[in-house]
C-alpha cells in the first residue's frame, strides 16, 4: 500500500497592505498582507490546518508585523 501525506506551514498572500516605515531596515514602503498556517494534507489536498495568523510583511526585508 502507497501513501503520501505532508506537514509543513503555508502563507498565502492576500494583498496588498498598509504604507508603513519599517522598524528594521527604516524603509517606507507598502506592506504585503499574509496569512501563515499550518496544515496536514493526504494525498496533495488538505485535510487539517490550524495556527492561522495573518500579518502585514515589509516588501524589502522581510520583517512581519501582526494585524
């Protein structure tokens, strides 16, 4: 018998988010809006997720600010 299962977490744009300065790199730039799970999947589709968050993220170094 085969079977194919992962486990991992995912983040999913979601838009564009807030104009903000960074606290890290002191850019002003648009943040991107990001959702971040994790997730169970059986066979490639995805049976359980939980721990979902979403964040704003800077565009230039990647820091990730809570919504």
């Amino acid at each position: 018998m085969f079977l194919l299962f992962g486990f991992g977490s995912k983040r999913k744009h979601v838009g564009p988010g807030a104009t903000r300065n960074c606290p890290r790199c002191h850019n002003t730039t648009q943040w991107a809006r990001m959702k971040q799970y994790q997730q169970f999947t059986l066979f490639f589709v995805p049976v359980a997720r939980w721990k979902r968050v979403e964040f704003e993220e800077c565009g230039i170094c990647g820091a990730a600010v809570s919504v």
